[in-house]
C-alpha cells in the first residue's frame, strides 16, 4: 500500500499523473504522481520509504534548481494575488515539474554533520523491520519479539543527536515505529 499525501490522496498513481525518474546516492526509481495533489514534502516521504534517508537529508534537484519548499505542488505553478498571511503579494504553489522531469537526489547539508547518528539510525531501522517480518513470518515469539524491541530502542537511546533537531526527530520517529512493533506484537499474543 502507497502512502497518501497530507490531502488523503494516494502518492502513487497508475497512470494518468506526472511521470517523475529520481536518480541518485545508487538509486533510481520511477514516481507516477498527482500534479496536483502531491507536495514536494510528500515526494520526500515516499523516497524515504523507498531508500531509508529520512526527508531532512536529502536534497532534490530537478531543472538545474534545488527544490527546498516541501509545502509546494509538484505540477504547474499557480500564482494568487493578494494577501498571502504576511501583507500583501503573491504565492506560488506549485513547482513546475513536467512530465518525464529527471529528479537529483543528493544528502543534504545536514547529512554531513549528522552522519554518524544517521548511519546508525538507518541501521537500526532495518533491525526493526527484520524483527516485524520474523513477528509476521512467525519465526520468532511475541516474547522474543518484545525482548528485542527494548534492546533496539536502548541502541536508540544511544544515539548522540548533538543538539540537531533533525536527528532528534528522526530517532523519535524510529522509537515511535520500535513502539509500534511491539504494540502489534503484544496485542496478536491477547
């Protein structure tokens, strides 16, 4: 199952949207998205799913320009005069991306001066999405299932964030779907 963007409308079309090639960091993938629909922060989260660099770090580059406001639509950019919240001028809401669009992915800035916790966060990702398909697949016990989620979420006490806000929301949304796990584990046991 796709995810949604913010709107509730699926990320990923079959067909009939905005064919979109990212390329990057030894990926490579083809999006079907909505024009319309799909903000650039939302492009950002299915990448993430697709290559476990969470959406802070990676930076997009599509038509020689970095693409950085996460609030934008994809599709054609539409323009609204008037107040837009700060005074009087006008909004763009959308980037522009055509059909066919080659997007860039790189690690952003911030990559480099948290790579080290990321590193290790990624690491531990996978750990937790190995312990969930042993849960599913039944090779281990919901017991032994538990066990090892606490010592996952010890490892990820242990991660240094050095005051980078960033970092600090990656590794919560690591601990939260750690939680998640064991909920599920602890609720198939009852």
């Amino acid at each position: 199952m796709s995810a949604t963007t913010s709107t509730g409308a699926p990320i990923i079309l079959n067909g009939g949207g905005l064919l979109l090639r990212v390329a990057g960091l030894g990926q490579q993938f083809d999006f079907d998205v909505s024009p319309t629909a799909t903000t650039l922060g939302d492009l950002k989260r299915e990448i993430e799913v697709r290559t476990s660099i969470p959406a802070p770090y990676q930076r997009l580059v599509a038509k020689k320009k970095i693409m950085e406001d996460d609030t934008l639509v994809l599709g054609s950019p539409t323009t609204s005069t008037g107040n837009n919240g700060h005074g009087n001028g006008s909004t763009t809401t959308g980037i522009g991306l055509e059909n066919r669009t080659k997007i860039l992915l790189f690690h952003s800035p911030l990559y480099e001066q948290d790579r080290e916790g990321i590193e290790k966060l990624i690491l531990l990702s996978k750990e937790i999405e190995r312990i969930d398909t042993d849960r599913q697949n039944h090779v281990i016990d919901n017991k032994t299932v538990q066990e090892l989620i606490i010592q996952v979420c010890c490892k990820l006490d242990c991660v240094e964030t050095h005051g980078s806000e960033a970092l600090r929301k990656v590794r919560k949304s690591m601990i939260v779907k750690a939680e998640n796990v064991a909920h599920v584990s602890d609720m198939s046991e009852r």
